[in-house]
C-alpha cells in the first residue's frame, strides 16, 4: 500500500495482504485557515473490493477526504494516517477532458506502460464502456454521458485497485444517470476495485454502495450497509417498490442524518 504525506504525519505503508484494508484513514484533521476542522480527527477503513458511498452536506468534508486518500491535497493543514493502495484512479463530476485531444488520446494521457500497451488498454476500456470505434472522435463531439464514459475509460485503463470518485453522475441528466449506474455496476462487477463514491444523491448511495458513510463537520455520524449488499465487490440493486422494502426505511434514517425532511425529497 502507498502512504500518502501530504502534512500529514503517517505510518509507513504495508503491502497489500489478503484481509488487510485496501483504504485506512485514522485521525485525519484538515483544515483551510480556519480554527474549526474541515476534517475533524476522521477515522474509516475500506474492505478490498467494497464499495462505500459518502453523503453529507455542503462543507462537511466528503470532497476533502477523497483529496486525502488521492493525494491531491498537499496545499492545506492536516495530520493524521492515510494508506491507499499504489494504483488509485479518479472520476469527477466534470470529465475533464482536454479539447484539443482526441478520445483515445484522452483515455491514455498519462499513463506509465510503452505507449502501444497505453494505447492497446485505452481502446479495450472504452470497448467496455461502449465507445468503441469512438477512439478518434473529439471531446465536444460526444453528449454528457459520453463523456463521462471517457473519463471511466481513462480509470479503468490503468487498472485501480481504489477508485475515488467525486459525483460523478451529478452533472448528468436522470435517465442519462440511471444509465451510468447500470454501466458502473457491469464495470465493477468485472474490475472489483476498492470504490469511494461522494455523492449528493440518498437513493443513488444505497443503490449502488455496499456501505454508505455520513460525514457532518468532518466527522463520520452514521455508517450503515445497505440492504442489498453482499461480500465486499458485490454491486447492489435496484430497490424494489414494495411497501416493506428495507431501501425505505434506510433512506429515512439517512435523511434524518443529513437533516433532510423525507416528504420533501423525491
């Protein structure tokens, strides 16, 4: 596992071992120049192959903490632990794709094999995301969901074993987005990465998680499995519309949690 630093004070990190955690966070304190904590002494540990969403409200530290585990948060105060795995990818809400390249070259920018093995995982990822024969097409010649469809691409190419993924469905229009999920799950049904999914979505999180973590002022409040999930890497399904499905009832607690009123919820 790799240790990131980052301001923080960290333990050195171990390799990967059957039962270990893929992700251990402990202690972790975050802060922006102001007295109170972005996050607040955090601790959480991810099973190899589970997948956990975050919810919480705006400020309550569910992007810090991705920046954490993806070391891309070197410019702020904070100590604690953090071990991830050596191969992490990112997905965020925006694709983030450079204009001036075209698909393929999008999917494999970066990437660290000889550039023909690059280029030869770049279009069996986005065979599976199904853009292929799309290698050559430009950025703005794809819709939304398209193009989200390139930014999983450019993940899967590499191969994670953490997936951090930062809404990645909330730019996304619903039909597009309930699309998106069944990808995912057909995805990560045959990559089983460790994911982390930040999302604003209740239903979304109980959907597709096998765990689902509430943050409030950069603290876990509520951690709950969700009804449908199975050993780490098994994917959830949709809920039912039954008047005793258990999805119901964790919505609500969950809403309770984020200080949401359920009637006014869709």
């Amino acid at each position: 596992m790799a240790t990131h630093a980052g301001g923080l004070t960290a333990t050195a990190g171990q390799p990967a071992e059957a039962g270990r955690p893929a992700v251990v966070v402990r202690g972790l304190v975050r802060t922006y120049g102001t007295p109170a904590g972005v996050l607040d002494g955090l601790d959480l540990e991810i099973a190899a192959g589970e997948f956990v969403a975050i919810l919480g409200r705006s400020g309550s530290g569910k992007s810090t903490l991705l920046r954490a585990l993806a070391g891309l948060d070197h410019d702020v105060r904070g100590s604690g632990e953090v071990q991830v795995p050596r191969n992490v990818s990112v997905v965020f809400q925006d694709s983030r794709l450079l204009p001036w390249a075209r698909v393929l070259d999008n999917v494999v920018l970066g990437h660290e094999a000889p550039p023909a093995e690059a280029r030869a995982a770049g279009r069996g990822a986005l065979a599976e995301v199904g853009l292929a024969g799309r290698e050559r097409a430009w950025p703005n010649e794809l819709s939304g969901g398209e193009q989200q469809r390139v930014s999983l691409a450019r993940s899967l190419a590499r191969s994670p074993e953490l997936l951090l993924a930062d809404e990645p469905f909330g730019a996304l229009d619903a039909l597009t987005r309930l699309r998106m999920h069944d990808l995912l799950r057909d995805l990560l049904r045959r990559h089983r990465p460790t994911v982390l999914m930040v999302t604003h979505d209740v239903d979304e999180a109980i959907v597709l998680a096998d765990r689902v973590v509430v943050l409030d002022a950069g603290r876990i409040v509520l951690e709950r499995r969700t009804p449908s999930a199975g050993t780490p890497g098994d994917v959830g399904h949709e809920p039912r519309d039954d008047a005793h499905d258990p999805h119901r009832a964790l919505r609500a607690e969950l809403l309770d949690a984020l200080g949401l009123d359920r009637e006014d919820t869709p």
